[in-house]
C-alpha cells in the first residue's frame, strides 16, 4: 500500500511551530523532591547557569560543559529564529508566488535553507561529542571512546557532504534524492548508533560503581539515582533520532517535522542532566545513604562520583551550592 504522504504545506509550518514550541518548553520540576520541571527553554538554560555559579570551584570539565551548553543554546536560538524568518516570509511573501510557500521553503538550495541545516548539524555534532566526553570522562580510559569517536568522524563527513550536495541541487530537488539519500542515511545511522554505545558504556560504568559499592554502606547510595537520570534524559534525544532514521527512510514527509525538533532537543537533553543532577546532589542524604567517599580495591569510589558529577554540570560533594 502506497504511503499517503502528510501535505508539505501543513509539515512546514508545523515543524517551525513544534520547534518553537520545543525551544520555549522544557518538561522538569523544581521541587525539593522533584527532578524533572516544567518551564522554559531559555529561563531553564539560565538557571542552569545561575546554579552552576554558585558551585565555587571550578574546573576545567565544568569549563567545557557549560561552554558547550553555552554554544548549544546560541545555536538553537539561532535555528528556531531562522526557521521564524523562513516561515514568515515563505507564508506571506509568496503566498501567491508560483508554487507557493512550498516552493520557498522546500528549496533545499536556498542560502536559508543551507544555513539552517549547517546549525542542524553542528548541533548535533556537538551533542555526540559530548556524550564520548561524558563516556571518556566516567571511563578514564581511550580505549572505551575509539569507536564513538570513529562514528562522530564518519557522522562529520557525511554531514558535511549533505551540505555541500545541498548547494548544488538543483532548486527543484527533493530531499529523497538518490544524491542525498546514502548521505544521510549514514548521519542518521551514526548518531542513533554512537549514542545507544556511549548511553550503554555509561550505564554500565555507573552499575560497576554501584555494584563495588553496596558493601560500604547502609541504604540507599547516588550512583542508581544518578543512572536513572542519564537514561531518562538521553532516552528522549535517541527516541527523537531513531523516529527520524525511521521517517526519512521510508520517505515520509513527517521526517521534516522531526528534523526540526532535534536542535533544541539536543540542548533540552544536555540542559535535564545538569540540572537535574545539580538538584539531585542537593538533597539531604537519608539514613545510612552513600556519599560516594569510600574506596574499593583499587577504584577511588569519591573520584569516580566526582568524574560522574563533574561531567554533568556538578563537582561532587565538595561542589555542593551554599544554602540560600
């Protein structure tokens, strides 16, 4: 049964929406028992730096993630201003132009267009490389990060390709082009790719922890809190990553719905760790709970909580914020 293709008028202007709507959302709670809220992207990344101000020390890990999470945001902004501009001006400037604002805003040669999709893709670089610094971060070794990075090589390549190819396209070309499609299909695949490794490679670091740990203490312990975290954040990007493989495979005009949706997707998810593992490692610890200080054989348990916590916007329990 043939596909029914959604009209790409209708998909235009609902991606520029839901990538508004995305960008200006962002789905965490700011209770004392709550670690997930309910705001803005935007109020949601100043918070983020306003509590990692008040952390005193600061390393050079926390120098590179809030610099990245700096960087991500002036992307996003950048990509959901210009996805404001096309949608205006494709939607009324030619309204009555030949073919319509279909015709202005499916030119995947078009300057905007290019311009859009390079934001698009340096996003997303930049999330994967993150997720390997996390990875190499929690690991400390290079071995566990050569095949991420292999990936993110290959994905740097082909995302470049695409925007190369894009510029000379023809004005009337699809983004289905046999030109494009090998392409693409290759960014796609490395990213959904990469991300299950690092997330895995992660998790699995962070269940060793736990696991060495259990006979140190009494109750409960941060590792498990902390890994359920992680999951839960990186599980809303790969979702959005495999949903867009899934669409732009078959050739579905939906997959430009969720192209747009990835931008600020990539910094909601980066933006949910830290600020939810900075609220997380405020809370008072229970009776008997772990504080991650302890050693066992030869891994440092308290270096390994801090790389943890460090890599996710915080510095262990030396970085804990004053009460105010």
């Amino acid at each position: 049964m043939a596909l029914t293709q959604y009209p790409l008028d209708k998909t235009f202007i609902v991606a520029a929406w839901l990538e508004a709507i995305l960008y200006g959302t962002v789905d965490s709670q700011f209770g004392p028992h709550s670690y997930g809220a309910t705001g803005i992207y935007f109020c949601g990344f100043w918070f983020s730096v306003y509590i990692n101000s008040l952390g005193g020390r600061v390393s050079s890990h926390n120098r590179i993630m809030r610099g990245s999470s700096v960087v991500m945001f002036v992307i996003a902004t950048v990509h959901v201003g210009m996805n404001g501009y096309r949608t205006v001006v494709g939607y009324t400037d030619y309204a009555n132009a030949p073919g319509e604002s279909v015709a202005f805003l499916g030119q995947i040669s078009s300057w905007h267009n290019i311009f859009k999709d390079v934001l698009y893709t340096i996003q997303s670089l930049l999330g994967d490389a993150m997720a390997i610094y996390r990875c190499y971060i929690v690991w400390q070794d290079y071995r566990f990060v050569i095949l991420p990075v292999a990936m993110l090589v290959t994905s740097t390549v082909a995302g470049s390709m695409v925007t190369v190819l894009f510029a000379k396209l023809a004005p009337d070309a699809s983004i289905f082009s046999h030109t494009l499609t090998a392409w693409i299909d290759v960014f796609y695949s490395m990213a959904v790719a990469q991300n299950i490794i690092t997330t895995s490679l992660i998790a699995l670091r962070l269940w060793q922890v736990e696991t060495q740990s259990k006979h140190l203490r009494i109750g409960g312990g941060v590792i498990l809190p902390m890994l359920r975290i992680l999951m839960e954040s990186a599980a809303l990007y790969l979702f959005v990553e495999i949903l867009l493989l899934s669409m732009y495979t078959v050739g579905y005009n939906v997959q430009f719905i969720v192209l747009e949706t990835v931008t600020p997707i990539v910094g909601i998810t980066f933006g949910m760790i830290t600020i939810r593992i900075i609220l997380r490692s405020q809370r008072p610890l229970q009776d008997g709970e772990y504080d991650g200080h302890a050693t066992v054989t030869s891994v440092p348990m308290r270096r390994i909580a801090v790389n943890i916590t460090t890599q996710l916007e915080d510095d262990g329990s030396e970085g804990k914020m004053p009460p105010v």
